[in-house]
C-alpha cells in the first residue's frame, strides 16, 4: 500500500529540487523531515511540506503505521514554462524562462 502527495505548478526549477529529493530517497519519513528541516534549499521547505502531507495520507486514509513509513519515490518533473522578456542591447530582447515543477512524493509501509 502507498499514499501520496502531489504539488503542482511549483515556481521552481526541477533541476532545483531533483538535488534535495535525491536526499530523502529510501529514508524513513521522520530522518527525511529531519533532513529538510536543516538542508539550506528553497526546495527543502516545499518537500518537507509535501513529505508531511504524504505522511498524513498514509495514517488518515489507508490506516498505515506512521513509525513504519519510508519516502519510496521522490521526483519532479518539468511542469508548463513561462516565457518572459528581458531588453537587452540595440532594441533587442532575450528570452527568460521561468520553469516551473510537478513535484511527486510516494511513501510506503516497511515490511517487518
């Protein structure tokens, strides 16, 4: 059994916050809160947010051990980019992008 968190649209890179979820992986729920809780990333706050929602749904709504959760799966991916202008010199302008994130956190039940 799994339970699940889903943050959508995040204004952050996923490049960002693949580096902070490859942290958490594979670790038990209160280490990876632990974890984010000092890890000096914008992306930190995010997931520890999400890693608690997940946690939450694991205990509320499929009835789980909360001392046997563990954060299974943890990615991000690419979500819609907006496309912005910066003017640069003799009248042009450069592209900005500004990326955003569909960032995913999947706890489990360890197995005795």
């Amino acid at each position: 059994m799994e339970a699940r968190a889903i943050l959508r649209y995040a204004r952050i890179s996923p490049r960002k916050v693949k580096i902070v979820c490859d942290l958490i992986r594979n670790k038990d729920v209160n280490t990876a809160l632990a974890i984010l809780r000092n890890t000096p990333k914008a992306a930190s706050e995010l997931l520890f947010k999400l890693v608690s929602s997940a946690a939450a749904n694991a205990e509320n709504n499929h009835q789980m051990n909360s001392d046997r959760l563990y954060v299974s799966e943890t990615y991000a991916n690419p979500g819609p980019t907006l496309k912005r202008g910066m003017p640069r010199a003799r009248g042009g302008s450069s592209r900005i992008l500004k990326r955003t994130s569909h960032i995913t956190v999947v706890v489990k039940e360890r197995e005795q």
